[in-house]
C-alpha cells in the first residue's frame, strides 16, 4: 500500500510537505504570548507594541459601561489560557474581574504573580478620596480610574505594556522595544496636533454626566462646574437637574458632555432647556465606529470638542 502511495509522484510529495509545513507552523503560533486584556484600549496598544509575536484579546466591548461586565464563561475561557493579563485597575474593574480570574484557575495571572499587570499603580491618579463613605456615592477609593484619557498618559502605559512584554519574552525584546519607539513617535506627532486643537478651549466650563473626561479636561484646562449625577453613580434627580440647569444658564456654560454609555435623556433634557452644545464622546477604542484604535480615539474626542 506505501508503494502504491508513493507511486502517486508529484500529488505525495506536495502532500508530505505540506503536512510538514503544518506542524512546523503549530510551535510558531504556540510560542507567542497569549495576552488577555480588561479593556479594548489595552489590547490594542498591546497589539501595536507586540504585533504577531502576541495573541490578544479583551474580557470587555469598547461600547460597555467599563464598571459592569458580565463574567460569561467565555471570558473565563480567555483567562485560562493567558500568560499575561493587564488590566487598567484602581479597581474599576473591582465588580467583574475577579470572579473571572478566581475561576480561570491560572496561578500565572494572579494578582502579584509575573503575568499580572495593574496599569494604574503606574500613573499618579486624581480625585483620591481622603475618605470613604456610602454617603459619596460610588466613589472610586483609590481615585478616578479614567487615567487614559490624559493622552500624555498613553505613553506611560506603553512602556509598561513592552517592559512586561519583555519580562516574559526576553527573546524578543528588540522587537517589542523597536515597536514601542514607532508608537511613541507617532503619539508624539499626534499630541503636537490634539495640542495645538484644544489649545482654544482652554478655561471653558463644562458640565459631565460622571467624571469618565476628567483626566482628558485637566490636560487641556477645561473646568468641570457640575455633574448631572448628585453623587458618582448615582442617578439625575429632578432636583439636582434642577440645580445644574440653573448653573448652566447662571454661568453661560456651553459644553454639556456625556459617554457613550452614559443614559442620554438626561443630557439632553439640560441642553433643551438651557441651549448648550450636548457632546457625546467615546471613552475607549471601538466605543463608537469612528474611534477603531487608541490614535483615531483621539481624533475622534478632539473632532467633537471642535465641531
């Protein structure tokens, strides 16, 4: 029977050899680093440093309420195969992430183990409490977690993500490093651009629905006057609406923003009674169709601010 196989000349050998290419290909793919991200923004600033030495993929959809994610077995799934899981922390992710990650029973993505990764503990954070009470509302205890909206924050976050990178794949550092430098070059670029954008708009008052823009209106000082929830977290009541509406009107604020995520009546009912300018603004990559990755974010952000 090998024989006659091998009397079939030409069709064999193409035969042999592909099935030779096939598991030469299987360890290829297998040594890349499997990367499991809490948000689209991570892993895609990951992808951009690891390019195809680096499977990625988030627990969470850019359009999400970033504080709420189901934890679908999926998500689980994901997590127990990951080597490295990086996420955004000051715990934000607190009310999903870790029944995901007590479930993936993957002792190398555990919290103080090599392929864990908090992002935050590396930028300097604002809003920390001094302290806490239910009285505040839902406030973060260790501070606004929505850092990556400061664009100038983006290039810590890269470096972390490809130092990591190179903690665990020594072998391919140089690349991931090369990577990083062209990022950081393009990010630099871009900043001179979002600068130069927002620079006229600096000193003017806004109104947030939740402080998700905190961090991106600090970097170009706009001013924060009110939010149109009492507490964070907490849903508009008539009488709070009542209070921002008459702020608005008192102060002649013109800029009245709110996420993606964030309920949209209530953001329009102020701009209706009061005239200002509603701004919806995406807050993570793929949040809406036009911000597909951490650059056109911005664009996208800086667009909106100066339609």
């Amino acid at each position: 029977m090998v024989l006659i196989l091998f009397r079939k000349g030409n069709y064999m050998k193409k035969f042999l050899i592909s099935l030779s290419l096939l598991f030469v290909a299987i360890p290829a793919y297998a040594d890349n680093l499997n990367v499991v991200t809490s948000y689209p923004y991570i892993e895609d600033i990951t992808k951009k440093i690891g390019q195809d030495k680096v499977n990625v993929s988030s627990l969470s959809k850019g359009e999400w309420d970033p504080h709420f994610v189901i934890p679908k077995p999926s998500l689980i799934a994901k997590s127990r195969r990951a080597d490295l899981l990086i996420i955004n922390g000051a715990q934000i992710e607190i009310g999903w992430l870790p029944p995901i990650i007590r479930q993936a029973n993957n002792s190398e993505i555990q919290p103080g183990n090599k392929g864990f990764l908090d992002l935050s503990n590396f930028i300097g954070l604002i809003q920390v409490p001094s302290n806490i009470s239910r009285a505040q509302g839902d406030v973060h205890p260790l501070g606004n977690p929505h850092f990556i909206l400061d664009p100038e924050n983006v290039l810590i976050v890269s470096k972390v993500i490809n130092e990591k990178l190179c903690q665990l794949d020594n072998s391919n550092c140089s690349y991931y490093s090369k990577n990083n430098e062209t990022f950081t070059k393009k990010w630099k670029d871009k900043l001179k651009i979002w600068n130069t954008k927002m620079k006229p708009l600096r000193d003017t008052k806004v109104i947030e629905y939740h402080r998700v823009f905190d961090y991106f209106l600090n970097r170009y000082g706009l001013k924060v006057e009110n939010t149109l929830e009492p507490l964070p977290g907490i849903p508009p009541t008539p009488k709070h609406l009542a209070t921002v509406i008459d702020t608005v009107r008192k102060e002649s604020i013109k800029i009245n923003l709110r996420a993606v995520y964030n309920p949209n009546d209530p953001s329009k009912l102020l701009s209706d009674k009061t005239g200002s300018n509603l701004i919806t603004l995406p807050h993570d990559v793929n949040s809406t169709k036009e911000a597909d990755d951490i650059f056109s974010l911005f664009d996208e952000i800086v667009k909106r601010f100066n339609d």
